[in-house]
C-alpha cells in the first residue's frame, strides 16, 4: 500500500475542515431559525423535524438512527460505495445540531424566534440559505450528509427511475407528511420553499465558481482578434477551419473559453478589431485544465 503524499493528505484535511464549517451553517441555519418557527424540508433531517415537532424526539438523534440504518442497507445492497466522508458527514452533523441547539436554547428548554413572531417567512430563506451553503461546501469537498440520496441509490438499482426523481418522490413525501403534524397547509408550502432555496443556494455554491463562457468567433480579422485576447484578456485561443454552406467560403472559428466575468472585456477587444464580427456565446458549467479548475475526481 503506498503512502499518501503530502498534497493528498493536505487535500483530505483540508476536505475534512470545510465540511466541518459546512455542517456548523447546516446545523445553526436548522437550531436558530428553521426549528423555532416549526419548519420542516426534506431529506432526513425533515423526517428527524417532523418527529420532533410530533413528539419532542432530538432532531439529532432520529437523523442518525434513520441514517445508520441505511447506511447498513447500503452497503449490503450497493456494495461500500459511499466514501468514508459520509459517515464522517453523519456523527459530525449529528454532534452539530445537538451542540447548535443548545447553543441557541433558552434556559427553560425553549427555542427563541430571533427575527421575532410572525417572521416565519424571512426564517424560512435565512434558514434554508445557511442550510444550502452548507451542503454545497459539502458536496464541493467530495462529501455527503447522506439520507434521501441512499434512499434513492437503493430503489434506482433495482426499479427504472432516476436518481433525481427518486429523490423529488422522497421529498415531496417527506414535506407534505407535516400536515399531519400541523393541519396547517402554511407549514407545507414552507417546507417546499425551504427545499427550494436550499435546492437554489445548493447550486449556485456547487457551479458558481465554475461558471464559464464559450465564445465561437467567425471573423475575418481573426488573427487580430486572437491576438488580442490572449496578450490582453490572458485566455488561450483556438482556431478551427470551418466552411460556410451557403457561400462554400472557407472561414476561421475562433474557440474560446473564459470565465463569465471576463465576457464584457472579450466582447469589448473583439468590437474594437471587427465590429461586424459574428459571435456565439454559451454558458458552460466547469471548466477543467490549464487557467481554470483543476481535475479534483477521486
């Protein structure tokens, strides 16, 4: 077996430290503004809320016994697919939300409405945004928190549904369940927009650092144009030989990728050279190589 090397093991402590954070925005955004106002989302951690507001059972304690369980079915049914960072992921959130908690309690036992009564509107996003940080810092760092995915994982092995779905099924059951609770469709339509923004905050985290452009560039000053955008915008230029079907002329494509914060400077070199130039340009979610992200697949 061969030794880790330095930038390995430095990567792991590093994975391990931002999931860490992660899961303390996870468990404050549940203890100090989700909780309190009795909302409820999907995933485990919804079905833990649930039993909590039915009966006063820890959050933390139904989040974990409902996990190891499918953690169990998981590995006998899916094989050890699930990396060690999630069960790291598990009694590390489970340890957060009970630390999280007490933390914000008051000293009958209670927990205080922050933003005040009748805020449960603004509690919703506040809570469910930390929420959706937190897991896309987690599944950044090659983590996950478990629950609906495992659930998902085990159905899609043996029924034709996806993933995605499969997950959707769970959490629209998971969150209409707490009319029972309630009788109170407000506290539904809450939990689906709870599961909303965390779905919303969750995906801006996991793309917003990679959100890339593609320029297709037809011009013909395009060796002007090309020179251009790698001395001054400092990105790589390709050039493909192209034809046009309707003239049957043969044309120069310049390839481009850059991030999205460079497309006003891009446009800007390309009008300055050829006004009349024709552009494409297209978003692209990651980027990997040279000037961009690195490949971070296990």
């Amino acid at each position: 077996m061969t030794k880790p090397s330095k930038a390995i093991l430095r990567r792991e402590i590093e994975d391990y430290l931002y999931i860490t954070l992660a899961l303390v925005s996870y468990s404050m955004g549940w203890a100090a503004f989700l909780i309190p106002y009795q909302i409820t989302t999907g995933g485990t951690t919804g079905i833990g809320a649930i039993i909590y507001y039915a009966t006063g059972f820890p959050i933390q304690y139904s989040y974990f016994l409902i996990n190891a369980v499918l953690m169990t079915f998981a590995i006998k049914i899916l094989g050890p697919k699930f990396s060690i960072k999630t069960t790291y992921a598990i009694i590390a959130l489970t340890l957060l939300l009970e630390f999280c908690q007490w933390l914000v309690k008051n000293p009958d036992g209670t927990f205080p409405q922050v933003l005040g009564p009748g805020q449960d509107f603004m509690a919703c996003l506040i809570g469910a945004t930390m929420c959706g940080i937190g897991l896309g810092v987690v599944f950044v760092r090659n983590g996950s928190t478990g629950g609906t995915d495992i659930i998902a994982a085990i159905v899609h092995k043996y029924k034709d549904v996806t993933l995605g779905r499969m997950i959707m099924v769970c959490d629209f059951i998971i969150i209409t369940s707490c009319y029972f609770v309630f009788h109170d469709w407000r506290r539904v339509i809450f939990g689906f927009v709870t599961l909303f923004v965390i779905g919303f905050v969750l995906d801006y985290v996991v793309n917003g650092s990679r959100q890339s452009v593609q320029f297709l560039i037809f011009s013909k000053e395009y060796e002007k144009i090309a020179d251009r955008i790698t001395k001054e915008a400092n990105r790589g230029v390709t050039v493909l030989n192209g034809t046009g079907w309707y003239s049957k002329a043969d044309v120069k494509v310049l390839v481009v990728l850059a991030y999205k914060r460079q497309s006003v400077e891009i446009f800007r070199l390309i009008k300055d050279v050829d006004p009349n130039a024709f552009i494409s340009q297209s978003a692209v979610t990651g980027v990997y190589g040279e000037g961009f992200d690195p490949l971070k697949t296990k």
